[in-house]
C-alpha cells in the first residue's frame, strides 16, 4: 500500500469523508445501483490489497461514534465512485452534511470532556487525603516512592529517566519501563507537571505523580489520552546531565 494511501486511512473520520466530499461532480448519468457482488477472491496481490484497504476503512467507520453508518449508502457511494459515476448527492448537500458530523463530533467531544474534568476532579480529591502524598502549590501531587541522594535538575539540564504513565482507569499510555529503554529530554521540554516535579526530585528518587490536566494536556485529546485527563506516572530520575 502506497505511502500516501495509508495516511489517508490513518486520517480521522471526519478528515477522511471530508476528503471524499470535495470530488468534482461529473455530468454522466447515474446508473443504477449495482447488484450484490460474489463472495471475493482473495488469491492476487491486487485481491489482497484491494481486501485490506476495505477492510482498514470498514474498522475505521465501525469504531465511530460520530457517524450513524448507513451501510447501503456506503456501498452506492463506493460503487459510483469506482464507476467515476456522477455524485447523487449535490456539493453542496455534501459539505452540509460533513458539517453537521463536525458540529456532532465538537458537542460529543465537548460533553465528553466536562465528565472527563470532573471525574479526574474527583479522584484527585480522594488522592490528596492519602498518607504519603504531598500536594504543591500549583496543585501537583506526589508520593515518594524510594528517594535518592543525587543532584537536583535545574530548568537547564538534560535528565535521563525511567517512567510508566497511567489514566486514571490503568490504561498505560506510555512507558519507558514497559519499553525496557530510559528516555533523556530537556526539563523543560515536558509537560509542566513533569517539569515541576523534576526540579523537586534528587538522583536515585523514585515517585509517583498524579498531574492535574491543567499540568498535562488539558482539554485536548492526545493518543490514548482523553481531552482533560488526570495522569499518573511513575517516575524514577536515573541521571542529571
């Protein structure tokens, strides 16, 4: 599959039909809808292809929650388009359409992101009452899990760290640990829950954090992480450079 064509079906949902959408319409006349196909053979190096990109793109709209699939639409579209047919929807239908999806998907992301803030809320105001776990100032919170005697980074060095990261749920989203590999990047090229903490921690401490998402990503959504997100890491700083 070409370089191009895997980032197409690697483009969010809403990108992707977009995408789609902004086709030229043709002139021909729209012939009628083709009739169910045979079982597929897939023997060819075209068959295999032409199977694994449907097959990428059907698991990339059954994961949605946006879009209310309607499946023979799907295939009258699919089916015209291969035929470089005339569209049966107008351009202009079309881009009201691919609007209101993105209207859709802004309202759900919004509500999904007030719950998200309030239940991170939630626990961190049950993480606080723990014993052993010190709040700072900005709100950060932390749990000393083996100190060390080391040197204390400053804003202008470069650390050499191992971590695992956590929602709040334990799903991992990343981890230096699980990856058997430390990391090494500036103080300050970290979030600023990682950033504060740093300059609190000595070589050889080990400790759990559990960062506010105003400390983390915020509202956005990164990776496997929900828009406002409270994070969990443990951090152990192995080196000051």
């Amino acid at each position: 599959m070409s370089r191009s064509l895997r980032l197409l079906l690697s483009l969010p949902l809403i990108t992707l039909l977009a995408a789609c959408g902004k086709q030229p319409e043709k002139t021909a006349s729209v012939p009628a809808p083709a009739e169910a196909a045979a079982p597929a053979k897939l023997e060819s190096v075209d068959q295999r292809a032409s199977y694994g990109i449907g097959h990428n793109l059907g698991s990339k709209l059954g994961q949605d929650k946006v879009l209310q699939l309607d499946k023979e639409a799907l295939k009258a579209g699919l089916a015209d388009g291969l035929a470089q047919t005339a569209s049966r929807v107008t351009e202009a239908d079309l881009d009201a359409a691919f609007n209101a999806l993105q209207e859709r998907a802004q309202t759900q992301a919004a509500a999904a992101a007030e719950k998200q803030l309030a239940e991170g809320q939630a626990y961190l105001d049950k993480n606080k009452a723990k014993a052993g776990v010190t709040v700072t100032a900005s709100g950060l919170q932390y749990e000393v899990l083996k100190s060390g005697t080391g040197a204390k980074p400053t804003p202008t060095n470069t650390v050499k760290v191992h971590y695992h990261g956590t929602l709040t749920d334990g799903t991992v989203f990343d981890s230096s640990v699980e990856r058997n590999e430390p990391i090494e990047f500036a103080v300050t090229g970290v979030i600023p829950g990682w950033v504060e903490a740093l300059q609190l921690m000595s070589v050889g401490d080990k400790w759990k954090l559990t960062i506010p998402a105003n400390l983390a990503y915020g509202p956005r959504s990164t990776g496997k992480i929900p828009g406002n997100s409270v994070l969990l890491f443990e951090v152990e700083l192995l080196e000051v450079k």
